[in-house]
C-alpha cells in the first residue's frame, strides 16, 4: 500500500460531499421540496449576498424551493470545481454555481456565482450545515431575456429578506 | 480509522463510475466510434425519449456515433451533477447533461437534458448497460441557429426509430 | 471486502487529483497569483496550441496570471469530464475546459477547448507539472462580443510566444 488510510479516507470523504452537492442539484432542478431540504440538517441556512437573502429552518427551506420552482423553473444549477477542506466530521466547501435556463427560444447562462458552504457528518451521512450563493456580479441577472426571466424570483425573495 | 471499509469502497465505486462517464465524453467529442461503444456493454443500449431513439448493441452503437459525428461535430457533452446509487455490482445513475456546441460564429448551449443510466462492473471495470437520455424540452434544439446546426442530426435518427 | 486495496487507491487518486484541478480554477477565477502558481511544480509548464503560448516556472506563471486577470476578468474556467491515467507517482489527464465570461449585459460561453496534463505526486500532494490547453476553434474565441472582450489578452500573450 503506497497510500496511507487517511489519504484514502480524506479522498472518500470529498467523493461523499460531492454526491450530496449533486443531489442538492437533482432536488432543485427535477425534484421535490421535501427533496431539497433533506439534503440540509434541520437546522441548515441557505443564505445570498444579494439582497440579504437568508432562509433557516426545514419549514421555510420548503417554502424558499417552492417559490423557485414556481417562478424560475427548468434550471441546471451547473456545479463544478468543488474544493473541500476537511476536518474530521465537519468540513467546509466551495463551488461554482453555473446557472443555465431553457426556454423556448433558447438555453441561457443565466447567472454565474459561487458557493461557501459548512457540511457536518451525521449518522453517516454528509448534510448542509449552511450554504452561501455568492453573485459577483447580479446586473447580469437583471439585463434581457433573463432580467424578465428572473423577475418573479426576485420579487419572490423580498419575503427571505435578514 | 473514523470510516468503514464499505464507505471507502461505495465511494471508490462513484470515483469509478464517475471515471467511465468522462471516458463516454471523451470519445462522444474527440475520441472515434470504437472508443465509445468501448463504455457499453457488448449489448448496450443508448436510446432518447425525443423520437423514441433507441439504439440496440456495439454495431448499432457505432453506426449511430459515427451519424452524430457527421451531422453535429465539434459538441462539448459537459455532464454534471452525477448522482449513484450502488447495488454491489450493479449501480444506477443520473447526472446533468449540458451540451455546447462550437461554431465559427459563437459556442451555443444547444440542449438541457438528463442521463438515466445502469451499469455493470465486469472484470474489474464499470460499463453502461443503458443510457437513456431525457430531452424536457426538445422545442429549444430547434428554434434558431442551433435549430439549423441540428437539423441534419434529428434527420438521422429517425434510423433509429424503435 | 469486494473491492481490491489497488482499486481504492486509484479511485483515491483520481478525488486529489480532481481536487487539484478544483483549486486550479479557483485560484485562476477568484484567487491570487501565488495561489495559482502553487499548483504547479516550481518547474512546471502552462502552454497553448494557440499562438505558440509558453510559460515556464514559478515566476513566469505569476506574470502570466496576472496579465490573465488584468485583461479578461470574470471568467469561469468549467472543468469537466476529467478522465485520468494513473502510474504510480506520475499521472497524465485530461480534461473540457468550457470557459464563461460574465459581463453587465450577459454571461458568454467564450471558449471551448481541452486540457493535457501531467502530474507528479510529491510530498503527499499532487502538482501539476505541465498543463496545455488546446483551442480547436479559435476562431470563436475572436468573434463579435466575445473577439472584443479578448482582444487585450490575446495581445498580451505575444509575451510568452515560443
């Protein structure tokens, strides 16, 4: 054995969190509520810098992916370059969030920002402690096609608001 | 050692799936037919729900590749957010399709889809046994230029008609 | 145990590897200089097809990077289908490199091309000791918006021609 156990323990513990993070993907785009927040402890946060939004809790995590759904639905949450450092069985994540939106007349690259996110190992099993949406630069939200595409969803945040 | 055996090899299994998905892409872009029926089991099966497709066995395999080759080159396949389930030797998966396709002009997201995938592992490898690929909303792989660049491609899989 | 202590270190592997890549990009999208020079060896290499680009060693890559981030800020390098051969200490991969441009009126897919590396794991880590990217097309890498955006970058290139 060339590899020592911690190596391969430490490997398999970021093939975990990336399984959870495409799960968080599947539930947000082809799933269920329920689906999406089971990915989070019952506690967990999911917060944005933009416009302060911050929603805590099972209950209102449910409420936050339907008011998505309903306003900004057929989304791919692209998710890639995931870095983990760990720390036994908590760690700490980041991601880029590469949004794309299928519409009739087109497929667009509707929002680019990045992930920072806490994971904590329960019974397990890797869940969302909390999860930080950082958008760089939000005007691209707001301009064109997707700036009309997004205005239901930004409307619909206001309630989320710290 | 804080992780069981099984959650080092269950992990090792998704490294190795996720690998094979890679290798699919690869030869599905830059690779030759050979290469891709090579990620199938010898009877394969490959098939869409937009026109019922469905591709049956290496032969057919190659035959259909070798048609997406001549009628839409130059596609990024970027496949995300694979998510596993394993059953020993068995495993099922889905992940995110985004396809992209390089034209002189500009690279157009050209389709929004999913994979449904099962897998075998034989002889110490993961193989596709079938994938199907899920296309929600094929009405955007028509309309405009992709529309155009796709036009040749939709027409040879009529071929494959079940 | 169903799977052999071969296959848990090659899948094992293949996650520091991902790994490093994933820190490749963060360092090339939202870190510093010194960060993205410090995945490579102190010898290492970042070279393109395209215009004969060579950057060879710690300091190179630093002034390289910088004029990166001078010249085309807010890219997203998306990294996937990375497909890796293992041989011990030494490695050789590959992977899609689909590049995003965020800017006030939109997100562009600005570029689409592969990487070929090879790594050397050393002290317990993986480096990258050479990294070429290769541009089927450049062409679209020079078109409309997208040809404007770039033009400072590919000017400054010439620096570090062959």
């Amino acid at each position: 054995m060339t590899r020592s156990n911690e190596y391969l323990q430490d490997a398999a513990d970021r093939v975990m969190i990336t399984d959870l993070l495409a799960r968080y993907v599947w539930a947000a785009d082809y799933g269920t509520a329920e689906q999406w927040a089971d990915v989070f402890t019952p506690d967990g946060v999911f917060g944005a810098d933009k416009g302060g939004l911050r929603v805590v809790g099972r209950e209102r995590l449910i409420e936050f992916i339907n008011d998505l759904y309903h306003t900004v639905p057929h989304l791919h949450h692209v998710t890639t370059s995931i870095a983990i450092d760990l720390d036994g069985d908590r760690a700490a994540g980041k991601s880029q969030l590469n949004e794309f939106m299928s519409r009739p007349e087109a497929i667009y690259p509707n929002l680019h920002g990045w992930y920072e996110d806490d994971y904590l190992f329960v019974d397990g099993c890797w869940l969302i402690k909390r999860r930080l949406v950082h958008i760089p630069h939000p005007e691209n939200t707001q301009a064109g096609k997707v700036g009309e595409y997004f205005e239901a969803f930004w409307k619909a945040c206001e309630k989320y608001r710290d």
